[in-house]
C-alpha cells in the first residue's frame, strides 16, 4: 500500500526558503504571484493489507521522525 505525506511549515511559522523562492519568481517576471511556501514530501510505500492499521503506522512515522509537530503540519493520503 502507498501513502503520501505532505509536510508543511504551519502557517504562522515563517518560511525564509519560500520567501526566497517567491522573490526569485517575481524576479523573474511572475508578477502575479501571492506567496510561496516550501515544504517536504514523501512517498511511502508499506506492506500492509489494512488501510486503516497501514494509515495508523504511516501516522507513526510522522510523529516520531518524519515531521516537527512544533512549526510543521503534514498530511496523509493513500496513493
């Protein structure tokens, strides 16, 4: 079974590698631009049969390394 998780700074935490980025981009002519925020994604693949137990171990895998519940958010979806 394959999951994705999607890790993102929340959104009161500052963000200086989008910013970055963001600068970069209307350096480059994309005036329209709003913001840019950067995060982490990651593509787990887990042998599993039950979704719900697959989903709880990925969910374990967030909270003890993959994710800094500090500043970060993330979020789980079955691919």
């Amino acid at each position: 079974m394959k999951f994705s998780v999607t890790v993102t700074l929340k959104t009161d935490v500052l963000d200086p590698q989008g910013k970055v980025v963001e600068n970069t981009l209307v350096d480059m002519g994309m005036k329209n631009l709003k913001n840019v925020r950067q995060g982490k994604y990651f593509q787990i693949d887990i042998d599993e049969s039950d979704q719900s137990t697959a989903e709880k171990k990925i969910d374990e895998m967030c909270y003890k390394l993959l994710v800094n519940l500090i500043i970060e958010d993330y979020k789980i979806n079955k691919i």
